[in-house]
C-alpha cells in the first residue's frame, strides 16, 4: 500500500514523516549525511595508491603464529562511493544509522540496497528506507520509505531495518521484508500489532512504477525474519521465522500462499542458510548441519559439522561443480562444502588468524570467492580489507585497504558490511557499508564505532587482478 506525503502526516508523529511536524528544529543542527566533498550528483570517485598499502597492525597480525598469508594487488582499484541522503528531518540526531541485510544486483545492473535508524521500533519512530545505485548514472537514489508503504497510526510499532536478504523476482520486481531492532521480541506485548501491520511481512517493488506493496504476511502469531533466500528458478521465498522457535518457512510466490513450515526450534544458528541448483535448502541445525531436499521438502539431518563454531554464518550460490562456500560464525574459517558427498572442507582462517564475515560472493566465472572481515564495525582494525580468495590456489589477495584513503580524501571511515554483490561481468564489486564520520567533522555525540553514517560503494577490480 502506497500512500501520499500529505496522508502520512495525519497518522501522527510516529512516523518519519510526522517528525517533519517539530517545526522547531535547532538552528545549529547539522546536515546528516555531512557533505561529500567533491560530489557530483551525489558521488565521488576515488583513486588512491593508498589502497595497496599495508597497514602497521595488519604487517604485525600476519607475524602471529596460524595467520593466514595473503599478497596485496598490484594495481589499486577505482571506486565510486556515495552516501545514502534524504533521511528524514533531524537525521544526525537518530540513533544508528545502520546496514544489516545483503544486497541485490538486478538483471539490469542496478543494485538496491537498504538502511534504518535502529530506532524507537516499539513507538513507532523508527526510520527504514531502500535505495537503488545506478552504475551508469553513478546515482544512490532513495526510493522506498517504509513509513509511507505502511501508514504509521499511534501504537503500532515501526521498521527499524532490514536484515534479510533483498533478491529480484522472476517478474523482475524486487522482494524484500523489514524487521525490528531484535526480530525475536515482535512476540512481546510492547508489541502493538495492527490489522494493517501484523507483524513481519514480505514486500515487492515495481521498478517501472515505484509502487511498494504487500505481498504476505510472515505468520501468525507474529513473527519477523533477519535471514532469507529467493530460489529465483522455483518462484520460492525462503526465511527463517524468528519471534518463537526458528523455523524456516517457504511461501510460493507463484501460488501466493505458505507452502511449507519446517517443525518448531529446527533451525539453531539462524543467520544463514544456502540454497542448492536443485532447490534443496541447507541450514544450521541441531548438531550441525542439515537440509530440505527441494521438491519433497523432507527434513534430514547431515554428517557435517562445523568445528568450534555453530555453524556457517555466510555462503555462496552452488557452483557449477556442486561446491558451496563460505565462512563459518565464530572461528572466522572459509569453507567449502560439497552436498554430493556430503563432505566439508576447513580452508583455514578468513583474514588473518580468523574474522567476522557476514556475506561472500562467488564471481561469475567461479575462480574467486571474494569478501570483506570485520562486518560489525571492527574492519578499520584491519584497515578495511577487500579479500579475493582464489579457489584453484587456496590464496587471498587484498585487492584494497579502503579505510585510510577514505578517510584522508573524504573524512570518512568505511568499517564493516553485511551485504556485498558482483557484478554480471565479475568487474565491480557493490559494497554497502557501515561507517562512521572521520575525527574532523565527526558530531560530538556521535562514537567512532563503525555506525552511525552508512555508505554505498562500487569498487571496480582492475583486469589484471581477476
């Protein structure tokens, strides 16, 4: 459901739009996001040979003993980057503006990517908007505000994020579903559902008209979901239900109803599962890993486990040769599993000794895995590392240190992401970042914690490098 800007202000100061009500906004507020220096419409592209130098800390990491070796590119790659704007009245003064869900590369080489405010969900002042990157125009245009697609009346909560996945539809259009701050709590009273917001839900939207709607509701009694999968050949929404014991639930969007429910508290680790080329889905069960096999949807669990770890926390598509990567969640491991035999591959740590990664990619003609560690704010560590690991070789290469060139040329601190994606010819990497303000015109209330000033960048790999 669409609704108009004057509409939304009758629903009251919940919403996004309501706040533009506070017609006493402080003179001395500043503009958030900060200006981009150099800008043209919007974005700044950065050439740096900063990009391959190897930070202090990481030169003294890569001594200690079970480090993983890495070389650095030869030549630097160019980026373009660009904050996400239009964010509402007062924008410097939200809670955390923050990325948490993976992204989306459609059929035309757009990309759509989305951020929220972490906000006052329960009260209904919360902030959650999707944008789209245009690589020709090299625009990040705002075109989905949450709080105009669901009519914010008083009592009902608000969408603070997105944490599932946002994927393009067979039709074209583009499916995606919000959430709170913390899924799981949707069951608690604090909760005042509504008949038009009754709990998490699955949305579309049409590119050619802009129109956002709703295509279902997750479940009853309410539940939201931070972990989902599009299994494009099947017309099949996967998500894990969250606000009771995980379980995922498939809804076909063909048929437009729920076809299937896996049993309650079957899903353990719940921030990741992967899809087979045959629909199978693989997930995170009780004592290691298990499947949904894709058209009896039959439960079984599997031999394989993941060493100190519950699970894998990150995974690519199946590739040609039937193998499945990724990383694990504590230990910080790539992966390589193969459903065929069942049979698990530790490649050794991610970055370093081990680091947090949240989403990987495979490139398009499968020699290459690439990634980037530290995704809950801690990549500056590292200097915010782009890691390309070589399938054939078993070696990673850091294509760029973006951290300092960032910081230096545009006072800003790229430091972690959850939602990476390559482009159709395995050129351009999309990245949509957390971050924050560098020292110079960082707000004083505002930490350098890796949150708070989120960013959007196309990182294009020379040719010699991949």
């Amino acid at each position: 459901m669409q609704i108009t800007r004057r509409e939304a202000l009758l629903f009251g100061a919940a919403s996004t739009i309501a706040l533009g009500n506070r017609r006493a906004q402080s003179q001395d507020t500043p503009p958030w996001p900060p200006a981009l220096r150099g800008a043209e419409n919007g974005s700044v592209t950065l050439r740096s040979d900063r990009f391959l130098e190897v930070p202090e800390a990481v030169r003294a990491a890569a001594m200690q003993d079970g480090a993983a070796g890495f070389t650095v590119a030869q030549a630097a790659p160019t980026v373009d980057f660009a904050f996400h704007r239009d964010l509402g009245t007062d924008a410097v003064g939200r809670r955390l503006w923050s990325s948490w869900g993976d992204i989306c590369v459609a059929g035309d080489g757009r990309v759509y990517c989305a951020i929220g405010d972490h906000a006052d969900d329960v009260g209904g002042n919360a902030r959650c908007f999707l944008y789209r990157w245009d690589p020709a125009r090299k625009t990040l245009e705002q075109i989905v505000d949450m709080n105009r697609v669901i009519a914010p009346q008083a009592g009902q909560p608000a969408w603070s994020k997105v944490h599932a996945k946002i994927d393009e539809g067979r039709d074209g259009k583009i499916y995606f579903s919000c959430t709170l701050n913390d899924g799981n709590r949707c069951v608690q009273p604090a909760y005042r559902w509504t008949d038009r917001l009754p709990g998490g839900q699955l949305y579309r939207y049409e590119p050619q008209t802009g129109r956002t709607e709703v295509v279902a509701n997750l479940a009853t009694p309410p539940r939201c979901t931070a972990t989902s999968i599009l299994d494009r050949e099947r017309n099949l929404w996967w998500c894990n239900l969250e606000g009771g014991p995980n379980a995922l639930w498939c809804y076909d969007l063909q048929a437009r109803r729920g076809v299937y429910q896996a049993p309650a508290g079957s899903t353990h680790f719940n921030r990741n599962f992967a899809l087979g080329r045959d629909g199978t889905i693989y997930f995170n069960g009780e004592g290691g890993l298990w499947k949904i096999t894709g058209g009896e949807r039959q439960l079984g669990r599997l031999r394989v486990t993941f060493p100190n770890s519950p699970g894998m926390r990150s995974s690519t598509p199946q590739a040609r040769d039937g193998a499945i990567f990724g990383t694990t969640q504590q230990a910080g491991q790539l992966f390589r599993y193969r459903p065929a035999r069942d049979e698990l591959d530790i490649l050794g740590p991610a970055w370093l000794r081990g680091d947090y990664v949240t989403v990987c990619v495979l490139s398009p003609d499968e020699r290459f895995v690439y990634y980037l560690p530290g995704a809950h704010g801690q990549a500056t560590r590292s200097g915010t590392p782009v890691i390309q690991y070589d399938i054939a070789r078993g070696r990673r290469k850091v294509i760029a240190f973006l951290a300092r060139a960032f910081e230096e040329a545009h006072d800003y601190v790229p430091a972690g992401t959850y939602g990476v994606k390559i482009s159709a010819d395995g050129g351009t990497l999309f990245v949509n970042f957390n971050g924050h303000a560098a020292d110079r015109i960082r707000p004083r209330a505002m930490r350098p914690n890796g949150f708070g000033l989120t960013g959007f960048a196309a990182i294009h790999i020379p040719r010699g490098e991949r």
